[in-house]
C-alpha cells in the first residue's frame, strides 16, 4: 500500500488545530505540573493494567499514582467483579497491601492493628472490636474508586462525580477498538523505566514516525525510509474528543538484517489473528498517559501498551508491555525473544532521548516547539491538554 502524499494535508483536514509554535513551557514548569496534578490526572480516567493480571476471585494488583498523592487497589472479588479502592486502611490511614500484585483467600488484613477487609471492600473484623465507641462498622469499608473495563483494559477515575462515563470518555476509540478481541493475545515481556524527564517529553517523543529514521538508524536501518528516500507518510490521522490514533504502512522494501528475517521465518504461525487495525502499524494516544500500539504481524497481530506515570515535574515512570499469541512451538518462541530484545534496545534509545530534550527544554534556551505536518497527533494532544488547563 502507498500512501498518497498531499501538501500539508493534516492541516488541511484539521485546521482547527492549528500550525504555529507550541509553547514548551507546560513540559518544564511546576506551576503547570500541578496543575496536571489535579486537573487532568484526578479527573481523567486512567489506565491500571488488564483483566488477566487478576483472573481469579481474590486477586490484586496496587499502584501508587505519586501524582495523585493516592495510592490505588484494583481486586476481582469473590463474585467475578473487578472493584477499585483507595488502598488505605479506615483505621488510621496506612496502605493496606505493600506489594505491587498479588491473592488473597478472601480477604485482605492490614499490617497495622489488624482490620480486615473482604474482596468487596467491606470491613469484617476489628482487632479488640468492643474497646471502641459505637464503631461504625457498617460504614467503614475501603474507599471505592469508580472502575470500568474496556476490552479488558482496567480504568480508574479519582473523581468523586467523573463528568462522563469510560465509554463516554473514550468516544471514537472505543467506537474503534470495540471487539477486538485483545484477550487472545498474552503478555509477552515487559520493561519499566525511570525516566528523568517530564511524562510529556516522553509521550510527545513516542507519537510520531519521524524520528525513527534517525534516532534509530542503527538499531533498526532504514526503518520508516523507502526505496525512493522518501520517509514513510501516516495513511491516516483521526482525532477523538480527547484522544488520538494515526497509522501508517510498513516500507515492504526494506531490507532487514539476517537475524530479522530468521526470527520472522519462526514466528510464523498456523492460526492467523487481525486486532481491528486501521492500517500495518496503528498509534492510539489515549488521554492522558497511555499509548495502545496495533502491529501487523506475518501471520498474527501484537500489540503494546505504553503507560508514562509522572512522579515529579522531571521524573517519569515509563510502563511498557507487549503483548501476542503465546508460542505454539521453539520456533515462536525464539522469535518472539529476538523482537522482545530488539525492544529493549529501541526503548533504550528512546529513553535517553527523553532525558536529553528535558535537559534541552529545562534550560529555557527554547521556548517553542515546532511541529510539521506528520506530527498533528502531538499538536492535538497539546491542544487537549490546553482544554483540561483551563477547566475549572
């Protein structure tokens, strides 16, 4: 498939978002970080993780969310549902589960004094109950946090009212993505890094094709280049209330190296899977920090998750997870690690990057960011941003 090259099309299709500077300030400043702090990360519905990191009842996964000064309990309770609560004991405030996953058989105790909750959330038992006063019992339960699944993606939202519904939320992207059956792929490998760099630089970074030319021409070469030098061209850009996706072709000139071909020689296999892809290789911004990656595979689709967490206005944790069919023999499996390795370097390419532009932009020597036409996504997601600054 070729891509039709117009003028500054993405201008012309959306000239709502606008072609000038992008002011760099927002990626530098505290004032900015907190505001983001409690206009978008405490009102926005945010993802935690997926459905099968707690397929059975009494199985948890806890995430501290340093910018939401929260700390967050994610459990399947014993009737299949998945529930979210602040993970906070109602006795005197301590965390009540210190690890990051894990099962309970019925119920969760807390390290303190002992208060134990059942998988509702409910309180079911209070060490040396009769020396209180009148305990409310009933009424101290976990605080609940509004929780959906889309797809078997986990959302939370810190907002007591949130002003729309997940699905609401997600619009056109579950308009999209809707049946797509993502439970047939597994988790694969996944990598977390702590980045010294604001989450915006980093997601900004990830959310366009255009550096990979570059940035990576070593690790994969001539990777988003054709034949003819010209660079690879988005097929498709399409803007959501809040949220975003482009997609593009993959050059089928390009020639990779032997261990590429091998490792795609044995990833080959006999059952095909499509995800619902737009085009070959589909970027979804999903407001505020998470990326969905849809990759065309030879013979069955994957797909990634990129989740940038931010902990301070220059400190990032950057989540990543990638996900397919589980390997049906050797073959697969040794290819699927070659690609999980090839990964890891390109992240790690990423990575440094990110920290480099902060240090760049942190020196105020530039107070603009300029942006060309393949790159209306990340012009978007600052208009996005814009919208959520100013609401009240």
């Amino acid at each position: 498939m070729q891509t039709v090259i117009d003028d500054k099309r993405w201008a012309k299709k959306y000239p709502e978002v606008g072609t000038g500077p992008v002011s760099a300030e927002p990626l530098i400043s505290q004032e900015y970080f907190e505001l983001e702090r409690e206009k978008i990360f405490r009102r926005a519905w945010l993802n935690i993780g997926r459905v099968e990191e707690i397929p059975n009842p009494g199985d948890y996964i806890a995430k501290d969310l340093v910018a939401c000064n929260a700390s967050v309990l994610i459990m399947r309770g014993k009737d299949g549902v998945v529930r979210g609560f602040h993970n906070v004991c109602s006795h005197r405030g301590n965390k009540l589960v210190w690890d990051e996953k894990g099962s309970c058989n019925g119920s969760l105790t807390c390290g303190f004094h002992a208060w134990s909750y059942n998988t509702k959330g409910e309180l079911t038992w209070v060490s040396d109950e009769e020396n209180f006063f009148d305990l409310p019992k009933r009424d101290l339960g976990l605080s609940p946090i509004h929780t959906d699944v889309f797809e078997g993606f986990i959302f939370i939202n810190l907002d007591p009212k949130p002003n729309e519904s997940l699905r609401e939320y997600l619009g056109g992207v579950a308009d999209q993505l809707e049946g797509g059956g993502f439970s047939e792929l597994a988790l694969m490998g996944q990598y977390k890094i702590d980045e010294h760099a604001n989450w915006k630089v980093a997601l900004d970074a990830q959310n366009e094709l255009y550096h990979i030319p570059f940035q990576h021409r070593r690790t994969i070469p001539q990777f988003c280049v054709m034949k003819d030098g010209k660079y690879t061209r988005l097929l498709d850009v399409r803007l959501f209330n809040h949220h975003s996706v482009y997609s593009s072709e993959s050059p089928d000139d390009r020639v990779g190296p032997a261990t590429e071909k091998l490792a795609v020689q044995f990833s080959v296999a006999e059952t095909e899977y499509r995800l619902p892809r737009i085009g070959p290789f589909d970027f979804y911004t999903i407001f505020p920090n998470m990326a969905l990656l849809l990759f065309q595979g030879v013979s069955h689709d994957y797909y990634m998750t990129y989740n940038f967490w931010p902990n301070a206005v220059n400190q990032t944790d950057w989540d990543i997870k990638l996900y397919c069919r589980p390997a049906e023999n050797a073959g697969q499996r040794v290819g699927q690690e070659y690609f999980k390795c090839l990964l890891r370097d390109l992240l790690q390419e990423d990575a440094t990057a990110h920290e480099q532009i902060h240090i760049g932009l942190a020196s105020r020597a530039k107070k603009e960011l300029y942006f060309q036409d393949e790159e209306v996504q990340i012009r978007y997601f600052h208009k996005v941003l814009e919208r959520f600054y100013a609401e009240a």
